[in-house]
C-alpha cells in the first residue's frame, strides 16, 4: 500500500503547476531572485520607508543592494540592468524596482 500512495503522490507532484517563490529579507529590503536562462539572472526588490526617507534614498538602496547581490553571484563579473518599463506620468513613490543582470 506504501509504494502505491507514494506512485500517487509523485504524479501529483509532477503534474502540478510550480509554486510561486518567496521573498527573503536582508535587513530593510525583500528579494527574490531567478535565473530564467544560463547566465541571465532576474532581481526583483522591495523595500519600506524609514522615518525621514524620501525616493531618492529608497532607489539608492534598491541600486546598492542590486550591485552588492550581482557582484557576489558573478563574482565582481557582471552587467546590471533596470528591468523596469517606464510608466507616464512616473509613479511615485519608489518602492520596488527590478533588474536582470548577466555573468561575464
């Protein structure tokens, strides 16, 4: 009986769709990361405001954390982009923003 509930649960685990990926915290921001080809990678942040905080300091941490999260998965080898479309009229305030970067 064993064998045949194990055979049953690995066609459901094969058929099922993929779970959505959770967001891990490094100290005031929230990532997640993906790698959708060899050498491409997708980061996507998030963060919250701290009491005196305005667009500029949430985008520079965004920024930071997106260089210090490629240069240690390249290995000081890599080319980061801004993933994110530009919206009109842009959208404030800045809260989130994404990035895909390439190992060189």
């Amino acid at each position: 009986m064993d064998g045949l509930v194990q055979a049953l649960c690995f066609f459901c685990v094969v058929g099922s769709p993929p779970q959505p990926q959770q967001a891990r915290a490094d100290w005031d921001i929230w990532y997640t990361h993906e790698t959708p080809a060899a050498g491409v990678h997708v980061l996507r942040l998030s963060t919250t405001d701290f009491v005196l905080d305005t667009d500029g300091f949430r985008a520079q941490r965004l920024d930071a954390f997106a260089q210090r999260f490629a240069d240690a998965s390249c290995h000081g080898r890599f080319q980061l982009n801004p993933a994110d479309r530009p919206t009109l009229p842009p959208t404030r305030p800045v809260y989130a923003r994404n990035y895909i970067f390439r190992c060189r």
